[in-house]
C-alpha cells in the first residue's frame, strides 16, 4: 500500500473554509475591523512595534547619476534593525516643486535592492535579468521619485555571519530569518511590513516627496510585500503587486514558496483576497502572467473575483484591475509602467 504525504493537508485545504471569508451578505465595516484586527495579530505586527526606536535617520551619500540624483539613507525601524534605503529623484524637478513617490521591492535574490538601482555586487554571481530587475530606475525614468529598500533577509541584510550560524543561503533564501521571526511571535512579512511603514515615515525629510501621493510595485516577494504593505499603511494610495496575488489553493498552499511566505494561522481565518478590503477604496493593480508556475494564473482569477466584490461592496468597483501578460513568473516591465502609469495619470498624479 502506498503512503502519500501530503494527502492529510491536501484535505484540509480543500475543505478549509476561512473563518473570515468574504460574505456579501455580512456587515463590510464590521467584517473589515475583524480582517484588520486578525492581520495584524497574525503578521506579528504588534509585537514588532513593541520593539521600535527612535530612527536616528542619516544621509549617507548623494551621487548625481545621468537624468536623476541617487540618495543613501538609512535608518532604524525597531532596536537592532538598521534599514538601508536609496531614494531617486528627477534631476528635472524644480526647487518647491513635489513629485508622487513609488516604493520599489525586489523579489528573492541574493543581489537585494542593489539591482533595483542597477549596481552589481562584485561578489556575487547574477542570475537574473539585471536591466529588467532595475525597478528604481524603470520607476524614475517615468516621472516618479523612486524608493529602493533593502528587504529583511536579502541583500545587504541577508544573515550575518553566516558560516558560525550553519546558514546555507541558497539563491536568495531568507528561511533562517523567518523561522527566528517566527519564534519570536513575529513574522518576517510583518517585519518587512512594519519597515515600510518607517521608511514612510523618513520620507517627510524630503519635501521633494508628495507624501499624498505613494504608490508601491515589485515582483514575486516583492509582489507579495507590495500587496500587504498596502493592507497596513493607509498612506500608500496604490498597490500594483506583480506575479504575487493569488488564492492561497494557487500558491503557497499549491507549492513550496519561500518560508517569508507563510504566516501561522493564515487560512484559519482569511486568504490573499479577503484582505482587499484592507486596501479598499484605495486601489489596487493585479499583474500576473499567464504561465506562471508559482501563482498559477486560475488561482489569480478566483482570488481577483472576489477583489472585485469586495471593492464593489465597498463602492469602489473601479478601483481594482487585473492585467495579465503572455509570461511566466516574470516582471514584465513594459506592462507594469504602462499601466501604472494610467492608473496615476487617472488619479491626477
């Protein structure tokens, strides 16, 4: 008699129905305060604040690059949690004058926020499609100010000293950081969440930053940071996660994703798109690719249908779009920009 693994969690899935699942018959402000009020709980995200500081925000450099100034600042999110950032500016942008913010994040990959500002680390081999990787430039080029932060557990903040604690990095893997988060009654997307949220907060040191007008993009992890950085920080006004929305059944629950993934408890209670409720009636761009293997593009399509209730449940019917393109999981920069660009020039930005 053969033995099958994962039959058990197989049908747990399957007959699982979320606790908070999107009921269009229920009381939506009611309903939302619950989703909200379990997102944060579960994200960890209370215990991350109890750990905050004061920011000690410093300049490191100014470089002036061809059709932009490229800025290093960095501060403190919480004790011990140094955030790296680069923030691009238009070289075109006159002085008292205020541009829209885009937030940038990369996907897993051990280069981190350095392709996002197109540089190389020499010791490190590339694996990927640097010039398409390049989201801070792609986003400065078109008329935005750009925000790069270096995401907990990659890049520059990837484990330190790796060989004393048996880290085995793997391409871009960050496993070791978000079992420790996770021990800790925290979570390492609410870590990433809660930096985001800081680094917003850095951002008034900038009076080029309109701080009315945030936006926030990236791809796969950073796809996924994107979405539910903008379910907790009100001040972001559009989320355009690429190949990173789906149900749960179509991703995490479907294949081994990154352990950063998962957060305990999840599907007890909500999946990806009851949480749009948390980002109605601010909007919400999906792009996803038709073939791609890790966010299988049925699962989009029943999560991005439920988005649609939601938001017409909360009035806003036209706030949310999804776009799919002919690849796998890929950024598809042509699209991304096209449409972000329509939807800002839509909202006046």
């Amino acid at each position: 008699m053969s033995t099958n693994g994962t039959l058990c969690h197989d049908l747990l899935t399957e007959k699982t129905i979320p606790k908070l699942s999107f009921n269009p018959k229920a009381d939506y402000g009611v309903w939302k305060d619950k989703v909200k009020e379990k997102f944060i709980e579960l994200f960890g995200i209370d215990v991350i604040k109890e750990n905050a500081c004061e920011p000690e925000f410093i300049i490191e450099e100014r470089v002036d690059k061809e059709g932009y100034e490229q800025i290093r600042f960095s501060f403190f999110s919480e004790v011990g949690a140094r955030v790296p950032c680069y923030l691009l500016v238009p070289s075109s942008l006159k002085k008292g004058e205020k541009l829209p913010v885009m937030i940038t994040l990369q996907g897993h990959n051990k280069m981190g926020f350095a392709s996002s500002i197109g540089r190389t680390l020499c010791h490190e081999t590339l694996s990927y499609d640097l010039g398409n990787g390049q989201f801070a430039i792609q986003a400065v080029k078109n008329g935005y100010i750009a925000l790069a932060i270096e995401q907990r557990g990659m890049g520059e903040r990837k484990a330190f000293n790796t060989f004393e604690r048996r880290v085995m990095l793997g391409d871009g893997t960050c496993y070791y950081e978000a079992m420790t988060a996770l021990s800790l009654g925290r979570t390492l997307l609410g870590e990433r969440i809660h930096d985001v949220s800081r680094a917003i907060d850095m951002l008034s040191n900038f009076e080029c930053c309109d701080l009315d007008k945030i936006g926030i993009t990236g791809n796969s992890g950073g796809g996924t940071a994107s979405f539910y950085c903008a379910c907790y920080d009100e001040r972001i006004k559009l989320s355009a996660p690429s190949c990173a929305f789906c149900d749960y059944k179509g991703s995490i629950l479907q294949f081994y994703h990154c352990s950063c993934n998962y957060v305990p408890c999840a599907y007890r209670y909500f999946d990806m798109q009851d949480l749009t409720c948390l980002i109605a009636p601010r909007n919400l761009l999906v792009v996803a690719g038709e073939h791609d293997t890790a966010f299988l593009i049925d699962g989009v399509k029943r999560a991005f249908a439920t988005a649609q209730k939601v938001f017409e449940k909360a009035g806003v019917k036209d706030n949310c779009k999804l776009v799919v393109h002919g690849n796998g999981h890929y950024w598809d920069d042509k699209v991304m920009w096209t449409e972000i660009k329509n939807l800002t020039n839509k909202l006046g930005w």
